[in-house]
C-alpha cells in the first residue's frame, strides 16, 4: 500500500506543508506534546528557524510521488539522540511514517535511538515497533497538544534489532 517514499533536506517551500499538516486537530491530539497553539504561525516559523540552524538536529522532508506529505527528524536530548515524525493526516494509514522512519534510520549509523509516544497513540507505537523500536521505560509530561499531563512510553531502537538475536 505504501508509494514510493523518499526523504530529502528540508526547504523553506516545505515549511507551508508542515504548518498546514499541524492544523488538523486529530493529529494534534495525537502527537499530543506538540505546539499549544498549533495556529501561531510566529511560533511555528521561530521553531523551525531555530532546528533548521542546529547542525545538531537531522530533519528531512517526506516526498510522496512529488508532495510534501511530513517530515521526520532525529534530534539531541540529553545524552541520547530521540527520532520523530510528523505525517499529513490525510496520508494516514498508507505506510508512510513506517517507511521514512525507516529510511531516515538508515541515516543514522549509530544506536541506541529513543523515542517517546503517548500511550494512547497506537499508530505511532505500531510504527515505531515496526521499524525496531522496543519499549524501555514509561514516562509523562504535559502536553500542548491537549493542555494535560499525558502519559508515554521511552522506546529504544537497540544495537541488534530482537530479529537477530537482541531483546
């Protein structure tokens, strides 16, 4: 079901797509620690300036057949480096974060890889599940997205992935 998906640098002509992306609702709800005004365009462009200029931070924008359609990132947090994504809700459900996380992986030579989710965002687990990821803690924090503490999970892509011989 999925479509060709390639990764590439982010492009200021992307940032419409991803601001867009941030309007519907059910994805805010979803990514839950997300912007708490997903509509403040000010904060939104602040944001991007300020990861775009860090050569810390690794974003690539997800292309579709020629759209724009998300973007994944991997970033520094701590000691760790953590991964993220974010996919046009009308895309859901197509195998599009799967495959550009997993191509975005393929990037990032070194492990371990976290990642959080809230616990109710099954899709997101599914992915991250699907591309190696095992949880490894639990964790909460307020969240933007829907203005309470949320509860999440810690995942870990591991040094061996559990098909070859990991835990």
């Amino acid at each position: 079901m999925t479509a060709d998906v390639s990764l590439r640098p982010v492009r200021d002509d992307d940032l419409p797509h991803f601001f867009a992306h941030e309007q519907d609702p059910e994805a805010a709800w979803m990514a839950a620690f997300g912007p708490a005004d997903p509509t403040d365009r000010g904060v939104f462009d602040a944001h991007w300036a300020r990861i775009r200029a860090d050569p810390t931070v690794v974003n690539r924008t997800v292309v579709v057949d020629g759209a724009v359609v998300g973007h994944v990132a991997a970033f520094p947090v701590g000691e760790h480096t953590e991964v993220s994504y974010w996919i046009d809700p009308r895309r859901w459900g197509r195998g599009h974060a799967t495959a550009a996380l997993t191509a975005l992986l393929r990037e990032l030579p070194h492990r371990p890889l976290r990642a959080r989710a809230a616990k109710d965002n099954r899709a997101s687990l599914a992915v991250l599940r699907k591309c190696g990821f095992v949880v490894v803690g639990e964790d909460s924090g307020f969240a933007p997205g829907r203005g309470v503490e949320v509860e999440e999970w810690l995942l870990e892509l591991p040094d061996v992935p559990a098909d070859q011989g990991g835990h």
